[in-house]
C-alpha cells in the first residue's frame, strides 16, 4: 500500500516546505520580503501539516512492516491517529471560518 515512491515523493516535498518555512521565518523576523514572507507562512501550514503526516506515517510503516505485502491493521492502526491529528491542524487553522466558538482572550 505504502510504495516507496509515495515515502520519496512526500519526503521531497516535506523537506521542501520546511526549507521554505524556515527562510521564510527569517525573512519575516529581518523584516525583508515582509508582506511574501508573512504570507507563506499563513497559507502554507496546512500543507506542510499534509506531507509531514505523510511522510511521517509512511517511514513509521515502512519500518515497522515485517513481511511483503500490505499489513491492513498496521495501516489503520498508524493511520487513525494521523489522521485525526491532520483533521485536528486543519480544524484550528479554519476555526473561525467554521464558526467555532470563540473563547475570552488573554
């Protein structure tokens, strides 16, 4: 289920968009490319968020994976939690836009 073309593919552009986060946090703390920099870092997260799930879920089946094939409980089991802890980044990143409720600010 998990190619190691999928591992590879994830792994790229994981790299990549952490790479691009941290310059773009320099940049943002050194006031230079101020409105880019700031931008990236707003639009971004939820797909660095997309391809660290992925990349880290497919190296942890990777590794824990014994034998040919396809393991349907090791799936499940180590994908469940990624994917709620996914739907959990994507709930806090739209929080406002879905209407949540908002708390008093501190």
């Amino acid at each position: 289920m998990v190619s190691p073309f999928v591992h590879r593919i994830a792994a790229v552009f994981f790299y990549l968009f952490a790479g691009s986060f941290f310059v773009s946090y320099l940049l943002l703390r050194n006031n230079l490319l101020f409105p880019w920099s700031q931008w990236w870092l707003r639009v971004a997260d939820v797909p660095l968020a997309l391809v660290a799930v992925l990349y880290g879920g497919s190296s942890l089946y990777r590794s824990i994976k014994r034998h040919e094939g396809t393991s349907w409980p090791l799936l499940i089991l180590i994908g469940t939690p990624l994917l709620a802890l996914f739907t959990f980044i994507v709930a806090l990143n739209f929080w406002n836009a879905l209407g949540l409720p908002q708390g008093p600010a501190i």
